[in-house]
C-alpha cells in the first residue's frame, strides 16, 4: 500500500470538541501539513442536524432535549437528523477523497462497505437501500452516514450502533424517515459487543476498502497544538 493513514481512537469525546479536532485536522490536511487521517470516538448523548435541516426533524424544542440531558448541535455536514450516544462507535475521515475516487458516492459506498463488513462479522448480513444513505438489518437502520466535501476534502463520517440505547432516536426524525426502526449490534445478538474489537474490526475494513496503511496516534491533543505553527 503506497497510501498512509493516521488514526486517533479515543473513547468519549464532546460532539463541540471532536467537530474542532475535525476543522484543525482539515486545515492540517488540506494545506499538506499531515497524511489523510480517521478518528474513531464515541459522544455524550447528542443529536446533531445538517445543512437540509427542516423543523419537522425535532418533535420539541432545544430546551427540551437538553433537559434531558441531550446536546443539540447544528452542523455543516449532509443528511439531516441523529442521534450520537455512548456505545456507538463514530468515524471521522479526513481524507483527500480524490486520492481514494472522483465520484462522491462512491465514497459513501465506501464508507457504507465498511460497516456491512463489520457487522457480517458478527453474523448480521446487513445492507443498503437503494434510494437512501447507510446500512440496515433487516427493516431497521443501524449505520448512518453525513459528510462535508470541502475542496475535495472530507469531514463528519459514519456512526454505527453497537451497544448504545436506540430510544433517544424516537424523539427526532431520524435521517429525515418517518417511523424510521432503529436497531443495534447489541440489540440483534442480545448481548453487549466488546466495543475495543469493533474499533479494531472497523480499522481494518476502513484499512482494506481504503488501501491504506494505517499509523496509529496516540494523543490528538498534539494536532491543536500544531494547529497554525506547521511543525508537523
């Protein structure tokens, strides 16, 4: 493999954080400061909207879901309405995705192959529908999918539903689908997934699909650091 990839793995990580280690990342990628990268984290519970937002995604207001407990985060990504919390495992590439390919859904694709192969793993044979975006088990979705192309670059990613509680996704309109069924890893096994082996599992595919060869860091603390300095 002549492509090299970092990836940072972290386990929480505040959605409003982990969208400012995106934007350095970018920066860095985009002005030739480091290689393409892949951040794999989980959040606190969040719902994040993006740029097609309609009204009709919330069934109340931000007050309300942060009483309870939920972060609300409009973002610049594609799709529209989910739903983040712990035991769901995020990806973030930040790629050059001409490097990979020149047609945009063939990256979702990508992305989408990613998290079928996981979960095939596991005994689930997962799928894509042909007139929407991310994979699903059976009638209920389970990987999702909104990204940001900015100058050919990438941010925002996938999340795939492992051991998370789907029920935050019933107070939203989840991907803009009505009496959308959510599901999980979990769920379809009855029984908690070692989330260090879906991590592990997901580098892997990501590493296959991707063709690249992926360089581990350990601290991305080190990236806002860089940030604007070019000693990278």
């Amino acid at each position: 493999m002549n492509r090299k990839s970092l990836i940072f793995q972290a386990d929480m990580v505040e959605y409003g954080e982990a969208w400012e280690l995106q934007k350095t990342l970018l920066e860095l990628r985009s002005t030739g400061k480091i290689e393409d990268c892949l951040i794999l984290l989980q959040h606190p519970p969040t719902f994040t909207y993006g740029r097609r937002y309609k009204e009709s995604n919330l069934i109340s207001n931000k007050n309300f879901y942060e009483d309870m407990g939920i972060s609300v985060y409009k973002t610049d990504r594609g799709g529209l309405a989910t739903y983040h919390g712990p035991g769901q495992i995020v990806g973030y590439p930040i790629i050059n995705m001409r490097s990979y390919t020149n047609d945009f859904y063939e990256y979702l694709r990508m992305l989408e192959e990613v998290m079928i192969k996981v979960l095939l793993d596991y005994g689930i044979s997962a799928k894509r529908k042909k007139e929407y975006t991310g994979v699903w088990a059976g009638n209920a979705k389970i990987g999702f999918i909104g990204v940001r192309i900015a100058l050919g670059y990438t941010m925002h990613g996938f999340s795939l539903n492992i051991n998370n509680d789907v029920s935050p996704f019933e107070y939203i309109t989840p991907c803009g689908i009505d009496r959308l069924k959510v599901s999980s890893l979990q769920k379809l096994l009855n029984t908690p997934v070692n989330l260090q082996e879906i991590y592990q599992k997901i580098t892997t595919y990501y590493s296959t699909i991707f063709q690249t060869e992926m360089l581990s860091i350990e601290n991305a603390s080190i990236f806002m650091e860089w940030k604007g300095t070019g000693k990278v």
